[in-house]
C-alpha cells in the first residue's frame, strides 16, 4: 500500500502512540510497598542550598541555585507529586530544576524519574554503570529484574566515578558504589550557609538485595568485591553531615521533627554512620562464598 505524506505521518502517529501506550502498559511497579514511602513529610532545609524534598521514607534532594537545581532521587511514580508539593512550599519552582540524578537504578528511586524529566525538561545524568538498567525499566537489574518495574529512562550523560557536576557554584561529586546495583552512587556536596561551610555526604548505603549468595549470580559477577570495595571506600570517607537513599537509613525522624529550625548539625552522627556500615558488612558477609 502506498501511503500519502499525511498519511504517512498519521500512521507513525499513531504506531508512536500505540508504543508509548503498550510500554506504559508493561510497567509493573511491585506493589504492597511500606506505607512510608507513600506518605508526605515536612520538606525542610539540610545545610546551605540542600533540601529534603522526599516522602516519609524515599529520601529525595534538591540543590537550590540560582543557575537551576539538581534534584537527587524522585522516589515512586506516585512520589511525583508529593515531591512537587515539597519543592513549591520550599518556594522553588518545578521549571528550575536542570538535573536529575539517583543514588540508585531501583523503582523507589527511579519511578518518577520518565514523569519528572518530562514536566521539567531536565537532563538526566546517571552513573555509566546503572545506564543499561535504568533504560530499560530495572528488567536487567541482577536482584529485583524479570520484569520492567518503571517506566524506562534514556540517560543524557553517563557519570564516571568522581566525576563532578558543577551546578551554579555548587559542587556535586558522584562516588561510585556499586554493589546494591551496578552503578550505585554516593554524592559529595560541599555547601555554605552564611556562618559555615558543610561537606555533605548522600550515601548509598550498601544494603544486600538479592536472596542468593554472592557466587550464584551470573548475571552480577563482580558483586562480591564490589560490595567489599564499597564497604572499604564508605568507611575511608570524611563529611561533616551525612544523609541516605531512605530517610530510615540516617534516623531522620530521631533526627529531626516538623517545624524543627535549621540545624545541619542534627546530622552530623559520625557514629551512627560507622554503626549502620557494620551492621551491613555483616549482612554482606554472609553472602560470600564459603571457604
Ligand atoms: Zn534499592
């Protein structure tokens, strides 16, 4: 059949919206998730131009700069809005936001992402090592895989280990940690408020995902050592506060209230970072090969 231009046009329409349609239709975010992640929290001011923008417990970060801001995290799909909420009451605008980056390539970090990038325009940036899986909606994902549990996201530039991004002066640098997925990632922000200056650490921290130990994943063959490199490389770090992908990780609600006033040294807690990454090298042992 010969098709006219119009036509021609209208029937890619028409296959491009089929497509979209059906890969929507595919995507099975799991389900019965802890009620935390979906409940709305205070949004509230970290140290400097760092902001607390998540939900209850899917930590989620904003940079505030004059030059647009970096959102880290964006939680589940239906994180979306929630997170809107929080980065309006703070008083800036959806628009503004240039840059999206993960700690991590799993739906409670991503889900809102394809949402997210479409409403502000932003570019993504993600760890090369994450790239693959956060394409093509965590099927490739060595322990929560099988079946696309978001909606896909094609990346804008692929971040090396250290790498920094520079975001209206302030300085942003990716830590790769792999392990809890290939591409894994820790941020270092240095930030100031008019009496201090912070080093502010977001870690991944590298909790075990997968039910089967570390030499029974073909899929993820590094996983072993690079859960012991990670482990090595968090401890070695120095930061004057730090936060995480879940606000359960850092006690954020032991560590602040609603209506708390700006205090960054409410997360400083040196000693519960050191407790938390012992607790999960115990975790991580038990997956390693039995001598
Ligand atoms: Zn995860």
């Amino acid at each position: 059949m010969k098709l006219s231009v119009p036509k021609l046009l209208l029937s890619t329409a028409f296959f491009a919206f089929i497509f979209t349609f059906t890969e929507a239709q595919n995507v099975r975010e799991p389900k019965n998730n802890p009620a935390e992640w979906s409940a709305p929290t205070e949004p509230f001011r970290i140290a400097g131009n760092l902001y607390y923008v998540g939900t209850y417990d899917l930590a989620c970060y904003l940079v505030a700069t004059p030059e647009g801001h970096v959102l880290i995290n964006t939680g589940l799909a239906d994180s979306e809005p929630l997170i809107t909420e929080s980065v309006q009451k703070l008083g800036f605008k959806m628009a503004d936001i240039k840059v999206l980056l993960t700690t991590q390539a799993h739906f409670d970090h991503v889900a809102a992402m394809a949402a997210l990038k479409q409403k502000t325009g932003a570019k993504v940036f993600i760890n090369k090592a994450d790239a693959a899986v956060l394409a093509d909606g965590g099927a490739s994902d060595y322990g929560l895989g099988g079946d696309t549990s978001y909606q896909p996201v094609k990346a804008d530039r692929l971040l090396n280990d250290r790498e920094i991004i520079t975001a209206g002066g302030t300085q942003i640098q990716m830590l790769h940690h792999p392990g809890h997925t290939k591409g894994s990632s820790s941020f270092l922000i240095k930030v100031k408020d008019n009496k201090k200056a912070y080093s502010v650490l977001i870690a991944n921290m590298p909790s075990v995902v997968t039910g089967k130990a570390f030499d029974e994943i073909p899929d993820y063959p590094t996983v072993a050592a690079d859960y012991l490199y990670t482990l090595r490389a968090m401890k070695q770090l120095s930061f004057d506060i730090w936060v995480a992908s879940h606000a359960s990780q850092f006690a954020l609600h032991k560590k602040r209230k609603p209506g708390d006033a700006y205090n960054p040294e409410a997360f400083a807690d040196r000693g519960g970072y050191d407790t938390a990454l012992k607790a999960l090298e115990a975790e991580v042992q038990k997956k390693l090969p039995k001598k």
